[in-house]
C-alpha cells in the first residue's frame, strides 16, 4: 500500500513543490519543483503583495495544483510563511488559490517554521551530538536553531529575510561600504535574542539551510572546475578559506558580475549580496569557523512529518 504525499513551501521568493511516493520500501521523490515568483518584489516592506507578483504566485499554484492532479497526490500540505503572513492581501491571495486550484493554504508562524526546518535539516543526516546552529536565510525572514541531532535547544525567527535587508540596505550597486556598516548596525539592534541564547555555549558548526548557502557552494565548486549538483546533494561542508573568498567577492560586485558569475541563479542575483553579509556578521559575531550546508530544509520537514504519522 502506498501513498502520494504533496508539499508545497510558499515563500517570499521562490514556491517549492515536492511529491513523494512513501510506502513499505521507504520514500521515493517523484517531482521536485520550483518557482522564483518573489512574491515580495516591490512591497515585502509595505507588508502588500504588488499585482505582478501577486499573479505570478497564482499561475505557480495552478502550475503546481496541475502537477499535483497529474501525480495523484493523495495527501497534500501547502505551507506559506513570512510575506504571507504579513501581507494585507495575504488572505484575498490564499482564497484566490482556493478557488482555483483547491490547494487549502496553511499560514505557520516563525516557531512553527523553524522547528519544521530543524526536522528537514536533521532528515539531511548532517546534526551531530555536538551543538549546530541551523540558519535559514529565506526572503522575509531568517530562521535560527540551536541544536543537536536529539532535540531543539533554542529557536527564534527574525524578520530580516535577505529580500527585506536588500530593500532596506541594497540600494546601489556595489553595495556601498555606509550600507554594510547600516546593515550591522540593524542586524546588532535585532538579534540579541540570538546572542543571548548563544552566549556561553560552544557552537560546533553553523549549518546553512537551502537557498544562499546552496549557491554559496555552487559557485565554490563550479570555480574550482569540480562537478556539482545541487540536486543531488544532501549537505556540503565548506572550507572556510573558500567561503570567506567567494562571500568577498559577492559583497564587492556588481550586478553584471554576479549575473556572469557561475552557480548564481537569477533569482539570487541580487540578494546573494545581502545573504552573504549576514552570514559573514553572524560568523563574526559567535566566532564560528565551521560551516555547513544542507540542501533539506522546511519543506523536506512537512514531508518527514507526514511520512512518519
């Protein structure tokens, strides 16, 4: 007896599909899809979805409602986080899914989206019993996980998603060296939950989830001649000489240069920037030098909780 499980991730940026057959012999992934709709784009900051991307989230819903019909889903989960969330037409958006599609749209909070992100990481099989910090960089907001292979020590969302930091500090290009020192400041004024609730505990590994860390590693490999596929990768350690070299050389180009540069997906062209600034100031800030990067994240964690109910 076998089942058919959808789940769809709807975030500021990108809507995530994936379809797995689980049964007996375990879980097969029969289609993995995504659309880089940026819902955000021109209002993640107003907390208003802008027509354009408004109807470009309605034409990846039926695009994906038609997957799911074609697949014969027969379990099908649609979880939207931060600029759903937020957004004053939010609810008018997820109705219009409704109605078109039948895909019902499930609103989580950031502790709901975090602990999900702890189970996609950990079925990524790269926790150890040492203490990680999971951070998933995500367009509205970023999710950070003190934990360990057995269980959540501490987790907190933050709305400082690399396309809100980017509407707020990216606004020239090169981004300017005032706007970096902007940017610090803001993130040191935001996250002392999270420099509290790391205080006085040795952090093994900081383990990137998905989408900057994805191309982090990409263009490392890429620039080094070396076969990599995203794809079919499950998590990826970083040499910390590569990752400081390729965030430098994000932070200091242009546009034009990131769009050349190979393993830079359009959608990232931009807030690449912004992702690699942060991530920089948090491994500054809790003087980590081990990074990690899994490819499994939210939605990889509503998949592996509805496999095991």
């Amino acid at each position: 007896m076998s089942d058919r499980i959808a789940v769809m991730d709807l975030g500021t940026n990108t809507f995530h599909l994936l379809i797995a057959e689980v049964s007996g012999d375990g879980t097969r992934e029969l289609v993995r899809e995504q659309e880089p709709v940026k819902l955000g784009e021109g209002g993640i900051n107003k907390a208003f979805i802008q027509p354009k991307p408004f109807e470009r989230g309605i034409k990846a819903m039926e695009k994906f409602g038609s997957l799911i019909k074609a697949n014969q889903a027969t379990t099908v989960k649609c979880i939207a986080t931060s600029m759903l969330r937020n957004a004053a037409n939010g609810s008018e958006f997820i109705s219009e899914v409704k109605a078109k599609t039948g895909i019902q749209i499930e609103l989580i909070n950031g502790q709901q989206e975090a602990a999900y992100i702890y189970e996609g990481v950990k079925a990524s099989g790269c926790l150890s019993e040492n203490n990680s910090l999971i951070m998933d960089i995500g367009g509205g907001s970023i999710e950070f996980i003190l934990c360990t292979d057995k269980e959540i020590l501490w987790k907190q969302s933050f709305e400082i998603g690399a396309a809100r930091m980017m509407d707020k500090f990216h606004q020239v290009d090169p981004i300017p060296r005032e706007s970096i020192d902007a940017l610090h400041q803001y993130l040191e004024q935001t996250l002392p939950d999270l420099f509290n609730a790391t205080q006085n505990i040795a952090i093994a590994k900081l383990i990137g989830s998905a989408g900057a860390f994805e191309t982090f590693a990409e263009v490392i490999e890429l620039n080094n001649n070396r076969p990599f596929d995203v794809r079919h990768t499950k998590s990826y350690d970083f040499e910390l000489r590569d990752l400081i070299d390729t965030t430098d050389l994000i932070i200091r180009s242009t546009h034009e240069e990131r769009a050349q540069m190979k393993g830079v997906i359009p959608l990232r062209v931009d807030m690449i920037v912004v992702a690699s600034i942060i991530t920089r100031f948090v491994m500054q800030k809790l003087y980590i030098q081990n990074v990690g990067m899994s490819t499994y994240s939210l939605k990889e964690g509503v998949m592996a909780g509805l496999t095991k109910s």
